[in-house]
C-alpha cells in the first residue's frame, strides 16, 4: 500500500528530521511521513493524529532496524 502525496496539504512539519504531511478530511485526520514508505496514521483530531504520528516513526525505524539485521543474518 502507498500514499498518494497531494500538492496541498492542510498543515505540514518537520519533526526529528522528518517531514510530516497532514490532511483533514470529512472532519478526521491523516498524516503520512514523507520520507518513510506507509508510515501513516489518523486521528479524529489533529492533535490525536499528531501525536500518533510521532509514535509511529520510532516504531517504523526499529522495525526497519530488525528486519534489515534479520535479512543480513539470513544471508550469512
């Protein structure tokens, strides 16, 4: 599954290197990060959405961590 990057955005940010884009749609929320391939959420607020976005990135990143050291093993 991919996210279709829109040319307007409601609201977009910069947090710990990455860019957050948000939508607001028939009243509920989305963002994805730019950067890291379906790393999404929503909320039904903004604020809700923000801040399970940033949940979101460190659990993505460690799960990209695991899963390139378990193919590194596996190629061993």
């Amino acid at each position: 599954m991919s996210v279709e990057p829109r040319e307007h955005h409601t609201h977009v940010e910069h947090y710990d290197g990455h860019t957050i884009a948000y939508d607001e749609e028939d009243g509920a929320w989305g963002a994805y990060v730019e950067d890291l391939p379906v790393c999404f959420s929503v909320g039904a607020t903004f604020e809700e959405c923000s801040r399970r976005i940033k949940e979101a990135i460190p659990l993505y990143l460690d799960a990209a961590r695991d899963h390139e050291q378990q193919s590194r093993s596996a190629a061993s």
